[in-house]
C-alpha cells in the first residue's frame, strides 16, 4: 500500500484501502479465480487495513455478449468469503457494518460510494462498458430508493486509465451529446474520459461536488499499478472497503 495514494476522504467509521503492485496481484487473470498466491495477497491486504478477508465480498467481474454490465447486489454477510467464494456484480451494495467490499481492477476505475449519515456503503466496477450502461446514476438510485440524502453521499475514484492515454479505434456513443465533454479524437483514435463521465453523473444525480474525489493516478504511466492496457493483461491490484462498527 502506497500511504500517499490512499483515499482519505471517508469518515473514520469506513476503511478504504488501495493496493499497488508491491502488494501483489489480486487476481491472476491466467490462473483460476481464487489461486491460492492470488488469495493470500488479499489476505495480507484486508490485514494491512485492519479488516479480515473472511469478511468482504468478493466482486467478481463478467465479461460478455449476455452481459448488461448494470447488475446491482445488495450484499450482508451471507455473501462474505467465509460463506461464498464471490458474487457476480458489477455493483455491490451495503448497510450492514463489517461487511467489506472488494474489488480487483487494472484501469477500470473501481468507485467507492457511502452514505456517512444512513451508514450505506457501495463498490462500482466502472469500466466502459458499465460507464455507458449508466452504472453510476442507477447504484446512485439505489442510495435515493434507501433513503440517502444525494448531498450527504462521499464518492471516491480510484487510479485508472486516463483521458489522455486511454483510446480505442470505434466508440459507439460518439457522437451522443452527452459524451461530446469526454471524448477527443486525435490520430491515435477516441480517448475517453471514463472517471469525468461518471463525476458528471453523480454530479447530475444531485452529489456534491466537493464530495467527489478522483485519484489524479493514471494507470497506464504509473509504474505502481496494473495496467491492462499497457500489458499487464493477468495482474490486478485492489480497493477494499468497510463500514465499521459504531
């Protein structure tokens, strides 16, 4: 864990802890889900941040023609690591305390949203394709059918790929108005803006500037995080968090 790089915007009732490669992959995209390296490097994780990996959820992340990339579960402990090995979700959500959320990524931009004030907690695998599936406003409305006040809500991005390095050949949405501030076209191809998107829609939804943090991380020229893009195609690193007892 790198200390400077950590979320620090989070009431001391939630813990929030980001690794980097110095902790070890999260997830060995070239082995089996739950390799024993892989699990032990969580372990140790959840223990540099006071938590016990018996007690999160692991979020598993499906990838596919079938998938809508918009699937929000809510979560207590009958979903921690102790009962089941992880859930499918590109959402999870929370109100029970001591119940951690984890979430491995390489350049996706694993998004930690809570409630301070109803005490509800939320992980958001927010890669392109749940971007554009609207993930952020509808784990938002989840918080808003639960009762949250949107301006109470803290939301923090973490490292990820950046505007300026991460581009594709095609975008679908491009010529969408309301992607036209999040794209630029130059001769490598359409960069997109992923974490801006999502900041405009929780900014949208009615979340408080001030309460939206995006780590400035980019993971594709940071030696210290996994980077798909930039061919770390089997390392992960992770964002663990938890709504502690009061």
């Amino acid at each position: 864990m790198i200390q400077q790089d950590q979320p620090g915007h989070f009431p001391q009732s939630f813990t929030v802890a980001l690794s980097s490669k110095s902790d070890g992959t999260m997830l060995d995209r070239s082995l089996t889900t739950h390799d024993t390296s892989a699990v032990d490097n969580r372990v140790k994780l959840c223990q540099l941040a006071g938590l016990n990996y018996g007690d999160v959820v692991y979020q598993d992340i499906v990838y596919g023609d079938d998938q809508t990339y918009d699937k929000i579960v809510t979560v207590d402990r009958r979903h921690t690591t102790v009962h089941l090995p992880d859930v499918n979700a590109d959402a999870l959500f929370t109100k029970n305390p001591d119940v951690g959320l984890f979430l491995p990524v390489a350049d996706c931009v694993a998004t930690v949203i809570c409630d301070p004030v109803n005490r509800y907690l939320a992980m958001v695998h927010l890669g392109r394709d749940s971007t554009v599936a609207s993930l952020m406003r509808k784990t938002l409305k989840t918080f808003s059918a639960e009762g949250s006040n949107l301006a109470d809500v803290i939301i923090w991005m973490s490292p990820s790929a950046k505007k300026e390095t991460y581009f594709m050949q095609w975008f679908d949405h491009e010529a969408d108005p309301g992607w036209q501030d999040f794209i630029q076209k130059t001769d490598q191809g359409i960069h997109l803006d992923l974490s801006g998107y999502n900041r405009a829609a929780a900014l949208g939804a009615g979340v408080l500037a001030g309460n939206i943090h995006n780590s400035p991380i980019n993971t594709m020229t940071s030696n210290n995080y996994f980077s798909h893009s930039m061919g770390d195609t089997t390392g992960r690193f992770a964002v663990v968090a938890s709504m502690n007892s009061i």
